[in-house]
C-alpha cells in the first residue's frame, strides 16, 4: 500500500529548484502537481521537473482532492493569504520562510489551520538539519558555560534591481529574505524570545534594506548581534559564546558540510556531522505529522514568535534604531 503523502507546489519560483530534487528522493511523498497562474507555464515547468500534474491557478491544485499538502513559494506579502485559502481547501501547508512580519496574519493562519485541522509549518530547512539539533544540544547542555552572546551572519551581493527580493511591494529586504534566518537561530539557541530589540538599515536605491544590523535582548540577559545583505560579500555563519567557552558554524544555513567547533579550556573540537539534505527533511517531517508518525517540529508557536521578532525589528530600523519592546503575547 502507497502511504505517500501527495504534495503539490504553488509558484514556479525559483527556490523551487531546491526543494523539488529533495521531494523526488523521498520515499515518504510524492509531489504530484505544480500551479502557476498561466497553465502553459505551468506544463512547461512540469514537464521540466518531472512533475505529473500542471495546474493553470492556484485555485484548480487547492480543489485537487487527491492533493494533501502544498508548498508555497509565492512573493512574501501573498504568503499568509495563500496559506489561509489552501488550508480552508483542506490542505496541509509547508510555506516558505518567512511566512510574515505581521503578527496578526501569523495568527490568523494558525487560527484557520485549528479550525479546519490542518497542519502549518514555516519553512526554515536548517531546523531540521543534525547540525542544527546538535549545536542547539551543545548549547542548553552547558557545554560553553552560561550562554551570554550570540552571533549571526548572512549576507550576499545582489544588484538586480528588478530583483524579487529587493522590491519593497511585495516585502523584499534583507531582513525578510535572510536576517530572518539570523534572528531564527538567535532563538532558537537563547531558547526564549527577544524582549527587546533594536536595529538600523541601509536603504538601497529600490527602497529595500540592502544591510540590516540589529542588536537582541533576551530576558535571561543573552545579548544577540547580527546583520544581514543582499549588497556584501557572502557570509554565513553563527557562534555561540559562553562563561567557558564557545561553539561556531561556519555553514548554518545550507549545512553543506556540517561541522561544528567548539572551543573551549584553550581547545578546538570538531564535531562533524553526516551530510544530509534540509529541504527533504522538512517535507518529511510534515508528510510524518500528517499520517500520525512523527511530531512537527516548527509550528504555531515558533511562526508566531518567528513573526514578532520580525516586526519588532522593521519597526526599529524605520525609526532609525529606536529599542522596540515585546509585545504582549
């Protein structure tokens, strides 16, 4: 018996390209259909990709009854909106980070996914990496001590201004496209939300933040610095630092060659971890919670907190740095 989950992608868009190769070497689904808002694309980019089924709207693949879960990869501002109509389809969702900077849309497609018992998750592909599991181990077991520092990077040089990710009307920017990932793994690692925050942007000529710097308080005192670009030179990497000791990632995001080093009594340790590819995990991990067989790993609460830190740090760069606080949960 086939136990699959059937899978289906809204958008050809580009990031596509990493999760469908990922979605083909997976024994626990099958992605069946891709839709597109012109149905000649949409076989074009089927046949392409060896995906059975093209869907001229996005409407046709959410009345698919043989469809169980979509991707969306869908423009930032279209994501919450998408996410809502999919699951009033009946449809699990996995959509791409970051699902919003609104609180308010986050819980608003929670609130439908209860409603409807459906599944959401944000896709945030590092999560789901040994990698990231065991530096976050490393760090809630006191292997560096008391955690007081956490330092995120993710830049890269963008200059296309007709770019997707550098226009400001379907909410492009630094911050959205990668600091999202920075702030992600900050509380993940602090293992609390930011209660206060306090950020500055460069503004290139599309109107986006081009470099977003920001610095984060966590409620048990840990401090977090990081910046993200799409107009530096690329860099990635994450450390944490503590009373007696350190632990840094040189590859936290796309975890190509998993290695984490930690340093510690004047010594460098190298735990390697066995490759594994992130975007198959995540589809794997909701195809699981969909049939009964495993916990989902990022859900309401993490997307939501996700979503605050998000608009706390908007906020503060357009008022030119000024501390914004928690907001009430």
């Amino acid at each position: 018996m086939n136990n699959k989950v059937k899978w289906g992608i809204i958008s050809t868009a580009n990031i596509n390209r990493r999760l469908i190769p990922a979605a083909h070497a997976s024994s626990k689904l099958d992605l069946v259909g891709v839709a597109s808002r012109d149905k000649a694309r949409a076989e074009a980019y089927a046949t392409d990709w060896e995906i059975p089924r093209a869907y001229g709207t996005y409407e046709e693949m959410i009345a698919d009854p043989e469809i169980e879960a979509v991707y969306i990869s869908l423009p930032n501002n279209l994501h919450c909106e998408w996410a809502i109509k999919a699951i009033e389809g009946g449809k699990h969702v996995l959509c791409e980070k970051p699902l919003t900077r609104n609180v308010a849309d986050a819980e608003a497609v929670f609130d439908a996914a209860q409603r409807n018992q459906r599944i959401v998750s944000e896709a945030f592909m590092y999560r789901h990496h040994p990698q990231t599991k065991r530096l976050a181990e490393l760090v809630a077991e006191g292997a560096i001590g008391e955690l007081r520092l956490l330092r995120s990077t993710f830049t890269y040089a963008l200059y296309d201004e007709a770019n997707i990710r550098l226009r400001t009307d379907v909410e492009g920017g630094a911050l959205m496209d990668i600091g999202c990932y920075c702030i992600s793994a900050q509380r993940l690692l602090a293992r609390e939300e930011p209660d206060s925050v306090a950020a500055r942007a460069w503004y290139g000529p599309t109107g986006t933040d081009w470099v977003f710097a920001a610095s984060v308080k966590f409620p048990k005192g840990t401090i977090g610095l990081f910046h993200c670009a799409t107009a530096l030179i690329a860099r990635d990497e994450v450390e944490a630092i503590g009373s007696e000791g350190s632990v840094f990632v040189d590859d936290p995001w796309f975890c190509a060659k998993p290695v984490i080093e930690l340093r510690r009594n004047g010594e460098l340790e190298q735990i390697e971890l066995a490759p594994e590819d992130p975007y198959r995990l995540e589809l794997e991990n909701l195809s699981d919670a969909i049939r009964g067989e495993g916990d989902l790993l990022l859900g309401r609460d993490d997307a939501v907190g996700q979503a605050r830190a998000l608009q706390a740090l908007h906020r503060s760069a357009q008022e030119e740095g000024t501390p914004v606080l928690r907001s009430p949960s």
